[in-house]
C-alpha cells in the first residue's frame, strides 16, 4: 500500500474527494469546479464502475427497446469530466474513510493495488443499493438487478441467448411494472411477483387497484400477497421457477425489483450520523450534521418531507441531481440549501401513466393527520375532443384546514404529468380551496374546463367543509 499523499493544503491548494461518480457526485464536483479555478481547488473523484453520470431511471427503456443504445444514457462520460480538470479515478472503489486524518483508502480493482488520498473537502454520494433476496438461488445465472448500466448490460445479453420467453419479475414497485413493461416488449410472457395487495406500494391499494387491471389487460400475470420463498434451478444452474408458498412460476430469466437501500456501509463504518432509513443525516446545505468539511447527496441520504414534517427516503434522480448542485455550490464558496421534498414520482407501465406526490392515507395516520379523501373520474381533454381518456384523481386533504396533503393519478396520455400541479402546491402548503381558484391553462385539446385536478379540489373543500 502506497504511503498518504500529501496535503493538498500544504500546497495552497484544497482538495475535494468525491466518493461516487453519478448524479450528486458528479453534479458536485462539476458545480464546485465552475466557482473555483485548478489553481484554489483540486478535484479528485472516485468511481467503483465502469460508468460516469448516467441515468438508471432509462435503462429499463433501453432494456426495452424505447432507447436504442446504451451511450444514450451517458449524459457526460469520464473523458469529458476529465476535461473540465476532474481527476476522475475509474474502476476504483473507497474501502475506507479516516474522518479524524482527513483521508480516504481506495482500491483500484483491475490492479487490485491501494492508496490513501487526502482531503479537505469530501463529499459522499455512494448511492443506493438494490435489496437481493437471502434465500436459495437468488444468485444464480438468469437472475438479474437493475440497479447500473453494467446490469444492465447483463440483464440484454441473457435475454439475446436464452431460448425461453418466460419471465418473472420480483417486486411491483417503480423498477418492477417498469421491467414489466421492457420484457413485454421483448416479446416475454410476464408473470409480476408481488407481496402487496396490490401492485405501486407508493399509491394506495384503490389506486394500485386500476394499475393491476391495466397490467392483466396487456397480458401481464399480477401475483400479488404472494412471499417469495426460494429460487429454483435446474441441472445446469440456471433459474427455473420462482416460488412462493402457494405455488411455483416457470422462469428462463428472473428481474428483481424488490427496492433499493442507500449504500452507507462507509459512512456507517467512519461513525457518521444515519437516520433511521439507513441514511446519512444532513443539514439544509447537505452537509452532513456535525461535520463541517463533509457533505453527502443522492440516494444515501434521508431527506425531510415537507408534508409530514418527517425523514424519508427517496431514491430519485431528480433529488441527486439537486443535492449535487446544492453541495457543489457550498463547496465552491457559495451558499445553497436544498429545503426538502413532497414525495412527487411518475411513471408508466404501456401506455397507462401513474402519479403520486405527498402522503398516502397511510402515511397521514401514521404521522397522526385527521384528513378525508375524495376520489373523482375526469377526462385529459375536453370530452367532445378527439383522444380524450379517462383518468382518476384521488385527493388527501387535512380535515380541519383543508391543507392538500396528497395526490394520486392513474390514467392514459395527459394523466401523468399532472401531478406537477399539485406538487407545487404542496410545495407552497396551499389548501384545497384555494386550489381550486388556480389560473390553470385551458383549450379542448388540453384540458377540460375544469381540469381534473381542480375538480378533486373542489370535491376535497368541499368535504372539508362537512368536518369542522
């Protein structure tokens, strides 16, 4: 192992590490070099994979077939971090953060050799990692994450040779109905495995409801309050079936879709502060609490809802990308904050489009919230117009105020993006009554006169209105 480097300090010259090479790392140290020259600060990142600033929200459309090539994910690659002065160190995974000598241990995985690099700034996006069974076969050939472009990339070259078309997906989440639809496209019988009552935890089983009739109605197999058990191979080692207690679901390729974790192995290991979601606890600049010369971003770190008041965990591009410009502009002597969340994500599965921004019903009880929910039935356009669809709104609203407290939508084209609109005003703590009087834009090929998410609100001040 090679001896510490030497200080960048000591040579008039600070030094930022960055330990992770996507969305918050790079967004950070890109930020943090546009305020400072070469000259006041150093910049070295640290990326374990083969694969810098790329979108894992796409690689199921690759998988898919929607996006032709791989590259097309690559918003910027190494070479082109490296000619903005970034010492970008690919292939090198950090073992180890030494907070009290102000240092990181890495490896370099091809060479297999290691060294220490000083610091005295580092940033922390090591993102999150995918949750992978404990049980008998969950490692075997045929069963596949999707958590990078190198999983990716594995997942298509066991689609290209194996000869079955059978496939099972574990987990009914964002990632699961997403590879769902990517295996349906490739001309897979789909078999969705899900321990929910109903697939997209992230809405209420109502709404989760309508996502699984559109689901078995583009020949999707939903199996839900189903617990899988074990994986089965067969002779040669390959998976076979997936199976839970009530029964066994043939399978040539397996997708897991369970979730993800955020990946604060290291941080845990250096004594940092974790919530009680497993990830790093920051303050509004993203720099982690109780030390000052640390920040962190991305999917490692929890977050503050700004509806239930609460830390959450959310893994989503959008968040990273923030998080790194926040910390890349602290960092670079500037000053920034990133506040919080409302919990907004969309999604499709086919052609049926799926929102939610805020709390579910249980997230309000949980946090102890008195709320009514209304549930109401709209068009995308006005209904005389050509291509209108139907789509569904439901809408969460505290009791005594009438403060919005959440959204769901599930419907056709025009559906999804809507929830926007309620995410703002989530974001400015609007109640539903006041929703309704919003400026919203209106033509027949748009919208109805009342758009529908007006029309929830109007439903929801409504029913307020009976709970004093």
């Amino acid at each position: 192992m090679s001896m510490s480097r030497t200080s960048a300090t000591n040579r008039g010259t600070e030094r930022l590490v960055v330990i992770g090479g996507d969305a918050a790392g790079m967004s950070a140290a890109s930020q943090a070099r546009r305020l400072k020259g070469p000259g006041e600060l150093e910049v070295v990142a640290f990326e374990r994979g083969h694969f810098t600033s790329f979108s894992a929200c796409g690689i199921p459309y690759w998988v898919g077939g929607d996006v032709p090539e791989r590259d097309q994910l690559i918003a910027r690659t190494p070479e082109e971090h490296r000619a903005r002065d970034i010492d970008l160190r690919m292939r090198t995974e950090v073992t180890e953060i030494d907070v009290d000598r102000g240092r990181v241990r890495a490896r370099d995985l091809d060479s297999g050799a290691e060294s220490w690099t000083s610091y005295d700034k580092l940033v922390i996006a090591t993102g999150a990692r995918p949750i992978r069974p404990d049980m008998p076969g969950a490692d075997a050939p045929g069963v596949h994450g999707v958590q990078n472009l190198d999983d990716g990339q594995a997942l298509l070259d066991t689609l290209a040779r194996t000869r079955g078309r059978r496939a099972v997906v574990v987990g009914a989440g964002y990632i699961g109905v997403e590879m769902a639809e990517a295996l349906i496209n490739r001309g897979y019988e789909v078999t969705v495995v899900n321990r929910g009552s109903e697939p997209m935890s992230t809405l209420d089983p109502d709404m989760g409801r309508l996502v699984h009739e559109a689901m078995e109605g583009m020949g999707i197999t939903m199996v839900n309050d189903a617990e899988v058990t074990k994986l089965l191979t067969g002779e040669d080692g390959w998976v076979r079936a997936v199976a839970t207690e009530d029964g066994e679901y043939p399978a040539d390729v397996v997708v897991l879709g369970i979730g993800v974790r955020p990946e604060t192995t290291l941080a845990k290991a250096a004594g940092l502060p974790l919530g009680k979601h497993g990830g790093l606890l920051t303050d509004l600049a993203m720099r982690v609490r109780g030390h000052e010369n640390i920040w962190a971003g991305g999917d490692c770190v929890e977050v503050l809802d700004l509806v239930s008041g609460q830390e959450r965990h959310i893994a989503l591009g959008t968040h990273a990308n923030k998080h790194g410009q926040v910390i890349g502009s602290n960092v670079g002597g500037g000053y920034a904050t990133f506040p919080g969340v409302v919990g907004t994500a969309v999604s499709k599965v086919c052609d049926l489009e799926i929102a939610r921004t805020g709390l579910r019903e249980k997230d309000a009880r949980r946090v102890g919230l008195q709320f009514e929910t209304v549930t109401i039935e709209s068009t995308s356009r006005a209904g005389y117009y050509p291509g209108a669809s139907l789509m569904t709104v439901k809408m969460l609203a505290e009791r005594r105020t009438g403060r919005l407290l959440g959204v769901q939508i599930v419907g056709r084209e025009g559906a999804g993006k809507r929830v926007d609109v309620a995410a703002v005003a989530l974001t400015a703590g609007m109640t539903v009554e006041q929703m309704t009087a919003l400026d919203l834009g209106y033509a027949p090929p748009f919208s109805p006169v009342w758009d529908p998410v007006l029309v929830a609100a109007r439903k929801a001040a409504k029913t307020v209105g009976q709970h004093p």
